[in-house]
C-alpha cells in the first residue's frame, strides 16, 4: 500500500519572424542559476543550481503517471479494478512509445494472461477513495526480456534506446510581449504539466523560471556558440529553442504557432516542422502542442533508431583508451546497450584493444546507440575505431 503523497511500492502483477534571426544563448553566470532538470521536464523552480542531466539513461521499460479511476460496491473492490485497467493502458502506451507508427495497428491487445507475463510489478503513486470510487496514479514495471520477446514473435520492429538529455527553452509570445524566465510563463507551465506518460525514449529537462531575471529575447538569439558553452557546462549536447506565439485569443477558437530552432549534434532534432495549434482555450491548445511536439521528437528518434532484429552484423574494432579506467568503463558501456549482442575481446594492452562486436541492425545504428552512451564509433580508412567520450 501507499499513501496520498505517493509511496511508489512494488507489487507483484495479478515562435514567428524572430526565429530567422541567430540563437544567442544567456551568460554562463545566468544559466547557472538553472536548476537540476528531470527527465521529461517535472522540475520544482524553487531549487536552483547547474543543469546537468543524469548519467544514469532512462528506462524504457516503465511507464509512470497512469490515471486510474473505477467505481464498485466498496472502494476495496473498485481498485483492483482501477489497477488493471491502468496496467492495460500502460501495456498500450509502451508498446506504441518502442515502436514505429506504422506498426501500431498491428500492436498486441493487453489480455489478462498477457499482462501477467510481462508486467513486473506496479506502484501506487497517488490514491483517493470514496465509498464506492477509487482514483489514483499508478506506475507500471514491465518485464524488458518479455517486451522484446513479444515484439520479435509480432515481427514488430522497435527501440529501447534512450536518447541523451535535451534542454528545452520555452518561449512564449503573445500582445503583451515576450516570456522566458517569468514564473508565470503559461508555455513553460504546458509541458510541465504533460502526463508522465507521454515521456519515454527522448528525455526533455524543461528550463526553469529565473526570479532574478534572464536574457531578453533579443539577447536569446544572437551567437550560436555562446548556447553551445551553456549547453556543455550543463551536459547538454543539445538544445531546443521553442517559440509558441498567440496568433488568436478568440474563446473556443485559440490559435497559436509554434516554431523549433534546434542547436546541438543530434540530426534529429534538426528537422522539427512548425505548426499551428487550435484549441477551446490557450491552456488546452497549448497542453495539446507539447504533448505534439513531443511526440513528433519521439517518433524522429525512433525512425533514426529503430531496430530490425533479422539484421544482424559484426565488426571487428580498435578500442582506444587511456588506462584501466577508462577501459572499465568502455567496457560497461557496451555491456549496457541492447542492440550489442556479443563482444569478444581478440587483444587488449594498456591502452588499445582489437574487439569483435555481434550486433542487430545496421552499423550506423550501433554508432547512434552507443554514442547515446558517450562511445565514438567511426569508420576511418576502411576501419573501424572505438573510444570514449567526455560527455
């Protein structure tokens, strides 16, 4: 059981013209007032210091922030009820975060006996109750091994590779001017508020409100490289800069376009479309945007690394590395991403290695998998080289 605060315990299953111009970035003095953002954006503005997204990578596996809701004779028999259907909706949702939108017609039903085979374990992590109503949020562990299982018997091509930390900056434009750093930035407040569940293999650190004042957006577009600084002081090796502007006010006509300018090394991020968002009222339209946004970001990363598991290949590469250390960790990133099947070490000193790496999928895939773990892997001359990266 857990409480109304949220115990979390694991239970066995049963922006327009100004976007043409250069980004400029705030000081580093600035930026380093920026707090320590979460993945997927839930961050509290009252604890403020240097932005560095963790080392640790995201699990792909789980799906938190599941609304549930049933009602029954008592509220004891309404939330197994609740529970079940929350673990079928969070079946749902990770089979459509891992794999393409093409093939989400063609996805698995959640049956009972299913769900019994590949669900972990749950954790309540809201709950309140009535008489008869139970309401709650819930988290769902699901089994990796039996995910990729069921995926690979489906014929159902898909990525469990995680991404690295982007920074968000959002902007909000509107007759009463520009919002950045404005606690009261209803733009910024639209992807807090974007359910945990639309998170997954790409995580957004949302930037937080800055009391004391921020760079003006004409001081925010400017020299890309001052934003690289920021992004490198922070562990950032990208950013999105995203403008949405109020194009209309008009009740249960709200129209508002919404521009991406993207600085940093991952191309897919590159190529986010703008678009016009519509909706009852502001707050809806713009909830509905982010929600957008990040779903086109996700299915950006998926295409880019998505797997097809009747591809397989192997390489034979020259790990270079400074000490044991380093090979330790080099090492441990391999063993960490899923498409590596096998690596066999030919020969190692104390400062090089000849490995061979059994992969699934192409080789430019291994590179974006691995780099996702700070590992360089890069063709040069007819050969391939591995080593380390300083994220």
């Amino acid at each position: 059981m857990a409480s109304a605060n949220g115990g979390n315990i694991l239970i066995p299953p049963v922006f327009a013209m100004l976007l043409r111009r250069p980004l400029r970035a705030c000081s580093a003095a600035v930026f380093a007032t920026f707090l320590a953002f979460g993945a997927g954006g839930h961050a509290h503005a009252q604890n403020q210091s240097l932005a560095t997204p963790s080392a640790r990578p995201a699990n792909p596996f789980g799906v938190s922030g599941v609304s549930v809701d049933a009602s029954a004779d008592s509220a004891a028999a309404a939330r197994p009820i609740a529970v079940a259907d929350g673990q079928r909706r969070a079946f749902s949702t990770l089979l459509r975060r891992l794999t393409l939108p093409d093939d989400h017609g063609r996805l698995p039903r959640p049956s009972e006996a299913l769900l019994n085979e590949v669900v972990a374990g749950f954790g309540i992590d809201e709950e309140r109750t009535s008489a008869t109503r139970y309401i709650g949020k819930i988290s769902v562990q699901f089994r990796a091994d039996a995910i990729r299982r069921l995926l690979q018997d489906n014929r159902l091509p898909y990525s469990e590779t995680t991404s690295r930390p982007v920074l968000l900056v959002p902007v909000w434009q509107s007759n009463e001017g520009a919002r950045i750093w404005e606690a009261d930035n209803p733009w910024r407040e639209a992807w807090l508020r974007r359910p945990d569940t639309e998170g997954g293999l790409v995580p957004l650190s949302v930037a937080p409100p800055m009391p004391n004042g921020g760079p003006s957006l004409e001081r925010l577009f400017g020299n890309p490289d001052e934003l690289r600084n920021l992004m490198r002081q922070g562990g950032f090796d990208d950013a999105l800069l995203v403008v949405a502007t109020l194009q209309s006010a008009e009740v249960g006509n709200t129209r508002v376009e919404i521009q991406i300018q993207h600085q940093g090394q991952a191309a897919f991020l590159g190529t986010t479309e703008a678009f016009t968002a519509t909706g009852g009222t502001q707050e809806e339209t713009l909830l509905s945007a982010a929600i957008e946004i990040g779903r086109r970001i996700e299915t950006r990363w998926k295409y880019a690394s998505v797997i097809d598991l009747e591809k397989q290949g192997q390489l034979s590469v020259a790990a270079a590395f400074n000490g044991l250390a380093e090979w330790t960790r080099l090492r441990a990133a391999l063993a960490g991403v899923p498409i590596v099947r096998k690596v066999d070490v030919l020969q190692v000193s104390h400062r090089d290695a000849q490995i061979l790496l059994d992969y699934y999928g192409e080789p430019g895939q291994l590179s974006i998998a691995l780099a996702q773990r700070n590992v360089v892997l890069q063709q040069r001359d007819g050969f391939w080289e591995m080593r380390s990266r300083q994220p």
